[in-house]
C-alpha cells in the first residue's frame, strides 16, 4: 500500500516532457517533488503563474510570491506572471495539458465531488470547477476509501458534484485506475503489497479487471 | 489630468450603503489594505462584495466581516475565515459561490463592455441551476453575465498620476481585472510616480480604467501560508 509520498510519486510517472501542469491542493501539490529531472515541466498556478519553483529559503519569503494554496513560493528562470483571467483563459483553453487533484468521490463515469459536504464544509470551489471542466488529462489522487473506510469509488457520486464526466485517472494508496468512456475503473496497476481481492473489496462502483495486473513500479 | 487623493478616506468618500464593491486580491495576497481599513472606519454597511476570497478573522475582508458590513459575499474560496462561515451557517450572510475562472471572467466582462459570457466550468453541477445553457460544437457552456459594480477596489505596486498601474509578482491576480471594470476603480499604490516614469510597454493597467489613485502606506503584506525549504 501507499502513502501519500508513493502516490505523488506514481503520478509523476504520467507527467511528460514540455508539460504544462496544474497541482491541485494536497497530494498532488507533492507530485512537483517526484518529476524527473531529465524532463522539462512547466507549473501552472491559478492565481497568476508559470514557472512555480520550490518554497524559498528561510528568510527570503515573499508575500507577493504565493501559489494557488497561498503558500509562499519562488519562480524559476522563464517564469511569467498574468492575471486571474488570462489564468482561468488558458486553463479553459485546453493549454494547461495535465490536471492533477484530490478529490472526495469519483463515479465510475468519471464525475467528481470535491467541494462540498453540504451543512459541513462548505468552503467553496476554488478553481476546481474550471480545471474539470477544461482539462482533457485530469488525474485524481485520492485515498481510496473515507475516514470510515466506505469506497470513494462509486457507481454515483452522492456528494456536491465539481464536475460530470471529466476524470480520466485515478491514483490511490492501492492502485491505478482508468476511468472508461463506456463507465467503469480499469485496473492498471496494484500498489506494492496490495492483491486484486483488497482492490476489490475497497471498491463499490464497477471494477474492470483484465488479465494479470502488475505491481506498481516506483 | 490627476487622479491624485490624498488618502484612503478621501478614496472612499462617496461609497454608501449598499453598494456592491469589487475588492482585489487572492488569498491575502494583493489586498488593498488601506481602502478595507477606511471602509471599516467608515462603517458603512449592507455591502455585496465581489472577492475571491473572505480574508482571514482579523486581515481583509474578514475585518469589514467582523463589523457585519457585508451582506453579501461573491466569492470563490472562503475557508480560511471562521466568521465567514459561522455567518454563512447561520443564514445572517448571503452568500454566491462563483467557480473562480468564472468570477475572474465575469470581471473581465464588464471591463471588455461584453453582457455575458459562455463558460463549461460549473457545468452538471449545483452552479448551473437557473442558468441557460448552451451548446456549442458539441460541448455544453452556461451562460453567466458580466458583474455591475459601483466601485472597484484594488492594490498596485505602482501607479502615476493618470492612473497607470503596475502590479507585482501574484500580488496582481485579481486587482488587474477589477481595474478595469468598476463604474468607478479605487486604486492604492505602494509608490505613486509621475507620469513618464513608467514604461508605457510595461504598463498592466491603462490609466482610462483608473479614476482615482493614492499613495499607499503601512502595508503589513501579511503571508498567509509560511512555507520554507532547508539549505543543505
């Protein structure tokens, strides 16, 4: 099984040279840790930049050098800065080529839900509703189950929907799945340690299973 | 021609009572502090304000919160507020969850003189309720109108005395847009210059956006997030 680590770090993998990426919130902030140094990625981050580098040393924090989480952060050499609309235009664009966030459900025809835990949590949608509804590649990476172990993979998402029909992978700490145009989560790959039975058992929408599936390789 | 006031106080004179206010600024980044400061001086209330976020309990908006100044929030992201929400719960603040893309165009469309606009985000969920819908070569867009605000609010980093402005780094986010499209645009500046200091190719916002400017001062530039790495 994964940690939040192994997962950030599986995603990587999908990531390729001359990509334009946004980080959603969470783990997948932590995916910009893991990509290869060989290849050549460019962050976008929706409150105005390209070219999101690490967090600065102590004592040379910005407050005008934020990400999308309000952390502080650096630029890279080639960074731009644009504002909120031109932001939100070339993510609706289709020019951000890979979208990688959390979620709190996914469907098994690839809605997800998000934002919201109606009477609980609603803290509002951020830029989470643009980037589902634009992106062609959009990953999730998520736990595989909730706090009290119920499957967030499901026939029908019963939370707030952020989006219809938009995911197209999933990432958990047991697997890698596809999410098929006809409906349905492929499986790619198991975690380290993780059988088809534990997947099986975790997951309540329809699950595809073809063949031998491999063990992730990390 | 100068747009020059003297001050925050003087900015803000003529905003009353509910009024709709566009307030610049993503997280606490880019706030115009000194403005939000005045108008909480100035006490004036039933306001609809049109930010991306809330600020925090005791920065930002979450000041103007704190006085029960605002009746209306249009927003995109207000968790890091806890007044905010405990109001929100409560039914005492109205409140309208934009998609952030759709909060930012809907600002760039009143700037750009359009009506409306067509945007996917929002599209199958809750935000699409009461809204047309139309399709256009193949893909589903709702359509959301343009924002109708009596003044717009924003921080530059510097600005002349024709109302030029100049943002820095993210601190431009919202600011930039919103400049553009108040009946009237509010601008604070941390360094007002004259006219020719600036570079014209190097100018973020026209000056015929901007009706009136002043300097800025005491700007705490809070950071929301301290987030370091270790040198090795």
């Amino acid at each position: 099984m994964l940690d939040k680590e192994g997962i950030a770090k599986r995603i990587a993998k999908e990531i390729k040279d001359g990509y334009y990426v946004n980080l959603g919130i969470g783990i997948p902030t932590l995916v910009a840790n893991y990509i290869p140094h060989e290849i050549d990625v460019v962050l976008q981050s929706e409150n105005g930049m390209l070219g999101m580098g690490p967090f600065p040393f102590e004592g040379e924090e910005d407050a005008d050098v934020i990400n999308a989480g309000k952390q502080t952060i650096t630029m890279l050499p080639g960074s731009a800065i644009f504002d909120s609309a031109m932001s939100f235009g070339m993510i609706r664009a289709k020019k951000v080529n890979l979208t990688i966030l959390g979620a709190m459900e996914v469907s098994e025809n690839g809605d997800i839900a998000s934002w919201k835990i109606p009477g609980k949590m609603v803290k509002g949608m951020g830029g989470a509703m643009d980037l589902v509804a634009s992106a062609e590649n959009i990953i999730v990476a998520m736990q595989h189950t909730n706090k009290a172990g119920e499957s967030k993979l499901l026939p029908k998402c019963m939370l707030p929907l952020t989006g219809i029909n938009c995911v197209k992978k999933i990432v958990t700490e047991l697997g890698v799945f596809d999410v098929l145009p006809e409906g349905g989560f492929k499986l790619l790959e198991r975690a380290p340690g993780v059988s088809v039975k534990d997947i099986k058992k975790a997951t309540a929408g329809k699950l595809i299973i073809e063949g031998e599936i491999p063990e992730m390789i990390i | 021609m100068n747009k020059v006031v003297n001050n925050a106080d003087e900015a803000i004179n003529d905003i009353k009572d509910g009024m709709t206010l566009m307030l610049g600024g993503f997280g606490l980044c880019g706030l115009p502090e000194n403005c939000i400061a005045a108008l909480v001086k100035k006490g004036v209330k039933e306001l609809t304000c049109i930010s991306n976020n809330a600020g925090v309990d005791d920065f930002g908006i979450g000041l103007m919160l704190k006085q029960r100044q605002v009746k209306k929030m249009i927003s995109s992201y207000v968790g890091e507020n806890a007044e905010f929400e405990r109001q929100l719960l409560s039914g005492e603040l109205e409140v309208e969850l934009v998609p952030q893309g759709t909060l930012a165009t809907r600002c760039m469309a009143a700037g750009y003189g359009m009506p409306a606009i067509f945007t996917p985000a929002g599209i199958g969920t809750e935000v699409a309720i009461g809204k047309e819908i139309r399709n256009f070569n193949g893909k589903d867009y709702l359509m959301e109108m343009a924002f109708d605000a009596d003044f717009a609010i924003v921080k530059a980093w510097k600005g002349d005395s024709m109302g030029n402005l100049v943002y820095r780094a993210t601190a431009r986010n919202f600011n930039a847009v919103m400049a553009m499209a108040g009946k009237i645009t509010i601008a604070e500046v941390e360094e007002l210059v004259k006219p020719g200091e600036l570079d014209p190719d190097h100018i973020h916002t026209p000056g015929i956006y901007v009706h009136r400017i002043f300097q800025g001062k005491n700007y705490e530039k809070r950071i929301e997030q301290r987030t370091v790495r270790k040198r090795i």
